[in-house]
C-alpha cells in the first residue's frame, strides 16, 4: 500500500512524517511528491483546503493533515503503541511534548514568512520578538528539563523545531542551550532517521 507524501524536501512538519515512517519501518512505503503551497492551482490546496503540507495520501483516496494526524495514523499502522505511547502518561507528556515542538516550529515559520510575504519596509519588530520570546520561552523550559531522548510524537517534534532553527537561525539556540545541544545528539545518536531525513536547504 503506498503512501503519497505531499511536501517540500526540507518542510520541518514534513520531516516529522519521514521520522516518524522510519522509526515505524514504514518508509518504504512513502512516496515523496513535491508540493507548493505558493502554487493557486497546486492541488495541495485541494487535498488540503489550508493549503499546508504535510498531506499523506491514502490508497483509498482520503487525504490526512496535519502532522499531528498522520504521525498518529502511521503508528496505527504499525499496530499502535509506538511513536504515540499507549500509557496514558506517557501519551499525554509525548502529546503534549509534540505541540510544544510544533508551536516552535508555528513561531520559527511565523518569522521566516514575515520576510517571504511583506515587504521589508513592512517588517514588523515587535511582531518578530513576540515571536521570537516563544521559542525562547519553550526552549528554556525544555532545556531545564529535557525530556528521554527516545522517539515518540514528542520528541520527533522537538528534534524537528532544533533542525529548523539550525537552518533558519530565527535564535541563536546552540548558544543559549547547551542541555539541548546535547539532547539533539544523543536523539540522533539514538534514532538514525533524524540525520538520514535531513535535506539541504534550496534557499
Ligand atoms: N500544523 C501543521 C503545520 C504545517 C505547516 O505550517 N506547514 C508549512 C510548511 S512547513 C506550510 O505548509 N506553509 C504554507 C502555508 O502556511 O500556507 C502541521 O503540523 O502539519
């Protein structure tokens, strides 16, 4: 049963779902499909009506979003319990450990389309520290506390928002955060799919 991947190569949700599907032995059934959001007639849009990748496509012509979904989808396929833990504390702190990597990843995006959609003149300081202090504010939360470096939802996530602000440098976090610094290698250490999901960046 193959799998369509809706996405860029370098998309960081998008990079949670290639994870997520080689943790789970799944990978070989994905198949990537480029896809541009900035495309009006780019089915995306269809697939998605928000128009945001990832978006798995199913044999049976559903198509799933967001990333959330389709990590929790892909660990039903490979019979549940995996990547989202069954215990319900483990469950709730992964879950909860995922929206607080994505919510960086929402922030780190938020400050990069401020420069890929507005003009400059337009570029709005105090828009970009807000931005900016919720990273800060996640990181310096996670860096006091680390969470296991094992892979589940959450700490793909977290793995993926580090990935992203080392492309992106929305903050200088290897600087501030040398606790996450070292959680980031023991994680690629420990789960492979992180450095073998990388993809250089285009721009
Ligand atoms: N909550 C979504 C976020 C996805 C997202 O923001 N994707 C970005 C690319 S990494 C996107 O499609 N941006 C285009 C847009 O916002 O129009 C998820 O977890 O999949």
């Amino acid at each position: 049963m193959e799998l369509k991947l809706r996405s860029t190569p370098t998309s960081p949700f998008s990079r949670k779902v290639k994870i997520a599907a080689m943790v789970l032995g799944l990978d070989g059934r994905i198949v990537p499909e480029f896809a541009n959001p900035l495309k009006p007639d780019d089915t995306l849009r269809v697939q998605n009506p928000l128009g945001k990748m990832p978006v798995l496509l199913l044999p049976d012509g559903a198509a799933v979003y967001d990333s959330v979904v389709i990590l929790d989808y892909l660990d039903q396929l490979a019979g549940g319990g995996k990547i989202v833990p069954a215990d319900a504390v483990a469950r709730r702190d992964a879950l909860t450990l995922q929206a607080l990597g994505d919510g960086i990843m929402d922030a780190g995006i938020l400050i990069v389309y401020e420069g890929r959609h507005r003009p400059a003149e337009k570029h709005h300081v105090p828009w970009l520290d807000y931005q900016r202090g919720k990273i800060v504010r996640a990181l310096t939360a996670l860096n006091e506390k680390p969470p296991p470096a094992e892979p589940n939802v959450g700490t793909i996530a977290l793995a993926c928002a580090l990935g992203y602000l080392d492309w992106r440098k929305q903050v200088d976090w290897r600087a501030q955060f040398p606790t996450l610094v070292a959680w980031l290698d023991e994680f690629r250490a420990a789960v492979p799919a992180f450095d073998k999901s990388y993809a250089p960046p285009r721009d």
